[in-house]
C-alpha cells in the first residue's frame, strides 16, 4: 500500500475539524469501554486525535508526518507498524485500533502482536466503520484517497478475527446514523450493532 496517510496528512487531519460531531460520537462510544486507568497504546495512532483527547499515553504509526503531529499533542509516540510492535510482552493495559484496522497488511498479526504486549485480561478496543452498515457501504462507494485502499469489514468478522487471536468477552457500542456531513449534533452511543455506522468492538485477552 503506498503511504497515502503520509502524502495527505493534512487532508486526514482536518477531516475531524469539519466532521466535529462524527469525531466527537466517536469519542462517546469509545470512552464506553475504554479504561479508566493503565498503560495504554494507540495502533494507528495517526495526527493523535484519539490518543490525545482519550488519554492515551503511547502511539505507534508508520507515517513520520502524522507522528511529528501526534508528538505535538502530546502523545509518546515511535514510528512502528502494527505487525511489530515495539513493546516488551505482557507491559500494556489496553489497545486500541481506530479505523486502522483496514489499512493494514496483516490484520490477525496485528492482533496477535497486540495479544503478545498486553497483560492477562488486558483489554483491545475496535473501532471500525461496519461494512455491512450504510456508512460503510457509502464509503465504499466514495472516491476518498484514503478508504479506496481499505479493506472494510463488517462487525461478526472482526468478532471472529479476535476469537482466532485469543481475545473474548466481547462487546459492541454503536454510534453515527447519518452520513457525517449531516451531522449537526453529537449522537449518544448505544449498545450492540447493526443500526450506527461506527462501531467498537472491545474484548479481553484470555
């Protein structure tokens, strides 16, 4: 995949100032599940906008660009790809994989190597935009740089994919039921999934 994050990072970057409420809901639905406490990493972490406004202490992303971004709000970040973290085993409390997921070259690898650097019941945190929802299939549909490189999924792939990887326990809020440029306010999460186009998949190391 050739480095469309890195050629267009401010393109991405400003994606959230115009679709403030899409950013926002996204940010309700994963503070849900997300800990409270801990150590924990952002795979993908991109400009920084989660890890920064979640807490998040460390980032890892491939793009040099994004991550001089990431460093200025705040966020330890080091240029690595999710496949090869750059983590000891069994040293971080929680993961979370915002969109990321599907830009990758290998998504089980990475779930494995996020398996291998959590501690036991260390917690993961998805966050995808359902294939199988109208978001994703409008996304499909829409000549983005970005998502005409992503491999979508739907939510019971991403279920299966961390139960082969050796995650349980797992969870789904949903959030975003309108195309975000229709947004005019931030929506409430809700549990379970099917009817928002956003949606984060949580589960435990077993």
């Amino acid at each position: 995949m050739s480095d469309i994050f890195g050629k267009y990072y401010k393109k991405y970057d400003a994606w959230y100032d115009r679709h403030k409420f899409a950013f926002l809901s996204e940010l309700e639905a994963i503070k849900k599940v997300l800990p409270r406490d801990g150590k924990g990493l952002e795979i993908g972490v991109g400009t920084g906008r989660f890890a920064s406004r979640l807490g998040i202490k460390y980032g890892i992303d491939p793009s040099e660009k994004m991550l001089k971004i990431a460093k200025k709000r705040g966020v330890d970040v080091r240029r690595a790809q999710g496949e090869r973290l750059p983590f000891d085993s069994s040293t971080l409390d929680y993961i979370i994989i915002i969109i990321t997921l599907c830009f990758v070259k290998d998504p089980v690898r990475v779930l494995l190597e996020a398996k291998r650097v959590l501690k036991k019941p260390g917690k993961i945190i998805i966050g995808i935009i359902d294939k199988d929802n109208f978001l994703g299939r409008f996304y499909q549909k829409k000549k983005s740089p970005f998502y005409i490189q992503a491999h979508f999924f739907g939510v019971k792939e991403i279920a299966n994919l961390l139960k082969m990887s050796g995650f349980g326990g797992v969870s789904y809020y949903q959030t975003i039921y309108k195309t975000p440029e229709k947004m005019a306010s931030v929506e409430r999460p809700k549990k379970g999934f099917g009817k928002g186009g956003f949606v984060v998949i949580s589960a435990k190391k077993k």
